[in-house]
C-alpha cells in the first residue's frame, strides 16, 4: 500500500518501549485497585454509620449491630485489612486503621479496637484522625472497665487538644457508663456536668431523659419532675417525648401529686397506641390507683391487660404489683405463682431483691405448712418457727407471728435451742412490732428464766442491743479452737498430712481427701467480719472426750462478756453458721439462728427436714456486687401495701 505524500511510515515498537508501556499500564491498575479497595472498605462502614445517625436524629439510643449494619462494619474491616496485607507502606496505612479501629468499637469489640488503635499511635504518630482516636481509645477502656488508662487518654486529648469538640462528649459518656453499672450518683453527676455545656451538649434530650431515671432510681422525685418538665418543654414529639411524659407520670404519683399524674396520663392514649406501649401505661396507671386507695380497681385493671399489651416486660411487673396484693390479701399461693413471673424479668422490677426474698419466704412458708399435717415431735415447732420467721420478717404479720412463736415455746417436743428462739421471735414480736411492752417483758422474763445462758437471753439482758454479733463470732472462734486441740495425734497427724498433699498437687485417693476434708471444718469456717482474735492460749494433746476443765484453762470456759461457757459439744454450746448469726434490720438476732451442729438450712432457708416435706430445691444463686441502694420510698407503702423488713 501506497501512503500519501508526507506521510511518515511509524516504526515498529522496540521491546524496550513496549516493557516500559506495560510496566505503566500495570501501576496506575495497581493504584487504582488500592484506592477502590479503600473506597469500598469506606463505603461499607458509611452505610453502617447511616443506621446509627438516623436512630440519633429520632432521638433515640443508637442501636446494637445486627443485620446488614453489622455485615458492613464486617466489611469495612476486612476490607481494610486487605489494604494493609497488599499494599504495606502505602498512604493509606493510617486511613485503614483508623477505619479497623472504629469499626471494631461500633461492634462492641472494644479490645480489639484498642490492639488497632495502639497499632495506629506507633506507626503513625501524627495521624490526622489523632484527636478522634484518643478520644475512641479513651472510651474502650472505659468501657473495659480500665478507668486509670481510660484518664490517661483523656488526659493526652486534652493537651494535645484542648479546644476538642469531644471534650464535651466525655461526660456524656461516662454518665452512660455508669448508668449501665446502677451507679446513680455518679451517673447524675456526669450528666448534670454535660448538660451545663449548653450548646456543645448535642444529645440533650436523651441525656435528660437518663439523668431524670437516676434521680427516680434515688427516689429524688422533685429533681426528677423538674428535670423532665424543662425537657418536655423543648422536645420534640415522638418516642423520646412519650418515654418522658410516661415516666413523668410515675414520679408525680410517687410524689404524691395524683391529680397531676392523672392528667398527664388521660393524654397518653394516642401515644401508647402508636408507640405500642398501651401495657406500660396501664401499669402506671395501675400505680396511681394503688396509691390513691383503689387497689381492687388496680388488680382488675392489670388482671384484664389483653395479651397483645403483654410485652415480657409488662407481664413482669404486672405480676409484680399482682404478687403484693395477693399477698396482703393472704393468697399465698397464688401470691407465689406471680412472684415467680416477676422473676423472669428481675433486671425491670422496682425493687428486684425484695422480690426474690419474698418469693423464698413464701416458698418456706407453703413448705412448712404443707409439712405440719404429718409432722411429729420436734418438727413440729420447728415447723411453725418457720412460718412465723416468715410471718414476722417476710409478710409483716406480727400478731399471726407471735402466735405461732407462742405454740412453738410452749410445745413441750421443742428442745432448748428451738424454744429460745421461739421466746426471742415473741419478744421481738410484742416489743418492736406490736407495741406490746408488758408482753414482751413477759417473753423476755420467761426466756432468761427458763434458758439464761441462750445467746438469745443474753440478747434481751444486753442493754443498747448489746453487740452480739462480735460475742457470737469470739465463741465461735473459742469452740472451733477446741475442736482443733482435741484432736487425737494420729488425727492431726493425718490432717497436716492431707493439707500438704493438697497444697503440692499430690494426695491420696479421692475417699481418703474427702474424709479428711470434712474433718477440715474446723479450719474451713473463718470469718467474714475482721477483728482481733480473742487471746486464748489453749493446751494441745486434749482428748475430744474429756475436754479443758476450769482449773486446766480458766480463760477457756469464760465467755467475752463473762457469762461461763458449757463444755465442748454441750446442749448449750452455741457454734455460728459459717455465714454468721442472722440478724433483723433493727440489729437483733434472728431467731431462726441455727447452731453449728443442728440442721443448715439450704439457699431458701428451709431445714432439711421441711425440704422432705415438699419443699422444691433452689440452685444457689452466684453472689452479684453491690449496688448502691435507693433511699426508702416516702409513698411505698401506699403502693405496694406494707413493706416488710427484709432479713440479712
């Protein structure tokens, strides 16, 4: 083919040429493939975030992952992960931790948060996402439970920041935090702190909302109203409004304002319905009768909630409300079965641990009483301090209590240890509840002249009270000692022998460990109170049969407060439970008190012999820290009937 004049024939491309070409071509794919990775890893975590903020802008607490918002915080991590395997070094090394990093913290998965934040402080030091990471870091370990890292963080911030938009947030955040732990003054503290923030405080209303349900959970009902109606007032409506108004109703009517409460409640109709929430406004409403006097209305308005407003929550507390009235009506049984579906939802009950106590006495009490048709001989009072233990401590009936405490006393099957105790409920009973003085007198003469030297006798005797708790302990710990010196050679020989086989890992067989332990009661049995061991300086190589005399050991026999003690496994030697002595909210003994040697009672305080009557058995409930505790309600009693005291 001929070309047209002036053309120039293009030559052919040289290898060389044609390598450096494709060695192009192949880096701006490669620079493309980083970014579009990181883009899509972005994009994923955008769109999780776009759930969060829309829930934030309704007013309401942003939800936990789940679904396709989960998946794409799962994305976004993984995502990003292959940025930093396939392209080590590159500028987007700090962008794709940073993006790890927060994603993990939206998961909840706050320590691996915190391995990709510290990954990110190492290697990139002056990130720009700096500000924003000390402040995530500073919440995952807060949030872990680490608050002296979780200051230290905060501590960077503000140095390095100290103009941070997220100052502002910290108090918000430590308030939720202790909000979730029930710590109610530091959580009303914290959020009173954010509030004053004025403009810098973002989530206000949610954040008055909480700050009003941790001054309901103290019972500061004014703050509490005062709190909520500047909220109301500048809120918008929706879920966040209603949630308010509800609450707003149950702090007038614990306030005592009932009209108020009323009005409030009749222009909640609309709202529950639309909100789905008709059940939790019948419970408030269902408080207000209660505490204005109407408690039959009260039970038939909970009793006739249709099952669609029956949510787990609401079918909890209604039983609740329930269980106390059948309880004051003396509807044991069925007081029992509502108590038991108000534990299902202990976390939403108001007062949780004053359920479950009742739930147990009530299960004692059917127990006992379902006994007593075949008991015989010493079960028999046994029995029925059992119930009035119950009675007295449990279901605020005194009179009933000190009937039974009677029969029990003057039961001639009742051995010594059970009929002073039976003497001490009656005294209790006549004196501290019935405001009886002659009849307690009367309980408290007959109790020191029939058994003088009883721990319940010296109770009464002691003035102030006495401290018999400490004087419980010191005996005890006297008895326990004996126990130990009067032990045989060839005993302690082979118990110091099971004690190292123990400790170095090595023993005997499992029936030869197990019959020693159950001789290591004497050392298994320590005190959870601290103080000063009494000084007793006891002879060893004692046998257990003949026992320290008074002219052996003076010290030994006598008592901290002086009264002489009975010789070692006497009918009146007075061992305490490991747990020790079990006293009334008013300091006093308890006289359900069981001795080291009489029958323990399991985790619902029944003895051995009611648990063969039918009583069911109880796994052992795991010991959960304190929480602080609510000042006592002022209208209480209106709303829930009598309160009893509870039992240690």
């Amino acid at each position: 083919m001929r070309l047209p004049v002036g053309t120039v024939r293009p030559q052919p491309m040289g290898l060389r040429e044609a390598s450096a070409l494709v060695l192009v071509l192949v880096l701006i794919a490669g620079g493309c493939a980083k970014y579009n990775t990181y883009y899509n890893a972005k994009k994923s975590f955008d769109n999780a975030e776009r759930v969060r903020e829309d829930a934030i802008r309704r007013n309401e607490d942003p939800p936990k992952p789940v679904g396709t918002q989960k998946t794409d915080y799962e994305s976004a991590i993984a995502k990003a992960q292959k940025v930093l395997d396939d392209y080590p070094g590159h500028s987007l090394s700090d962008d794709a931790l940073f993006l790890r990093a927060k994603s993990y913290f939206r998961l909840e998965s706050y320590r691996m948060s915190i391995r990709q934040f510290d990954l990110l402080f190492t290697n990139f030091p002056a990130t720009e996402y700096l500000e924003e990471s000390l402040y995530l870091q500073a919440l995952n370990y807060l949030l872990i439970g680490a608050v002296d890292r979780s200051q230290d963080y905060l501590g960077q911030l503000e140095r390095a920041f100290p103009e941070s938009r997220y100052q502002a947030e910290v108090s918000r955040v430590s308030g939720d935090n202790a909000y979730t732990m029930e710590d109610w003054g530091a959580a009303v503290t914290a959020y009173r702190q954010y509030l004053q923030l004025g403009e810098d405080a973002r989530d206000r209303e949610r954040v008055a909302l909480k700050l009003a349900e941790c001054l309901w959970e103290q019972a500061a009902y004014t703050g509490a109203d005062s709190t909520l109606a500047e909220m109301l007032a500048k809120v918008a409506p929706g879920d966040l409004k209603f949630r308010a108004e509800l609450l707003r109703g149950r702090v007038l009517v614990r306030a005592g304002k009932y009209e108020q409460a009323s009005a409030i409640l009749d222009e909640l109709d609309q709202a529950a319905a639309f909100h789905k929430a008709e059940g939790e406004l019948a419970l408030v409403r269902a408080e207000l009768l209660t505490a204005s006097g109407q408690v039959d209305d009260a039970a038939a308005l909970l009793q006739g909630m249709p099952n669609e407003w029956q949510t787990p929550e609401v079918k909890a507390r209604a039983a609740d409300l329930l269980a106390y009235r059948f309880l004051e009506r003396q509807e044991y049984t069925e007081a029992l079965d509502q108590f038991k579906v108000a534990l299902t939802q202990k976390d939403k009950l108001d007062d949780p641990d004053r359920t479950r106590r009742l739930n147990d006495q009530l299960k004692d009490y059917l127990a006992a009483d379902t006994a007593l048709a075949d008991a015989k001989g010493e079960r028999v009072p046994r029995l029925k301090l059992l119930q009035a233990n119950a009675m007295l401590f449990g279901f605020d009936r005194p009179a009933m209590a000190a009937s039974l405490y009677r029969e029990a006393a003057a039961d001639t099957a009742a051995d010594s240890l059970l009929a002073a105790r039976a003497l001490y409920g009656l005294w209790l009973a006549h004196g501290q509840r019935l405001d009886n003085p002659d009849s307690a007198a009367a309980a408290a003469a007959e109790l020191q002249e029939r058994f003088p030297e009883s721990a319940q006798a010296r109770e009464v005797r002691a003035e102030a009270g006495g401290d018999l708790v400490e004087f419980l302990l010191a005996e005890r710990e006297i008895v326990q000692q004996r126990n130990l010196a009067n032990l045989s050679e060839a005993e302690r020989a082979a118990l110091e022998k099971v004690v190292t086989a123990t400790e170095s890992g090595v023993g005997e067989s499992v029936t030869g460990r197990q019959a020693a332990r159950r001789r290591m009661v004497y050392f298994a049995r320590r005190d959870h109170l601290v103080f000063p061991p009494p000084e007793i300086v006891i002879p060893l190589g004692e046998r257990a049969g003949a026992g320290p005399t008074r002219r052996q050991d003076p010290a030994l026999l006598s008592s901290p407060t002086g009264a002489e003690l009975p010789p070692a496994g006497g009918a009146e030697a007075f061992p305490v439970p490991a747990d020790g002595p079990a006293r009334t909210v008013d300091g006093a003994l308890d006289p359900n008190l069981e001795p080291a040697a009489a029958a323990v009672p399991d985790s619902t305080g029944l003895t051995a012999e009611a648990e063969g009557a039918g009583a069911t058995d109880k796994p052992q409930e795991s010991k959960e820290p304190e929480k602080p505790k609510k000042e006592r309600d002022p209208n209480w009693d209106r709303l829930r009937g009598p309160r009893p005291e509870p039992r240690p």
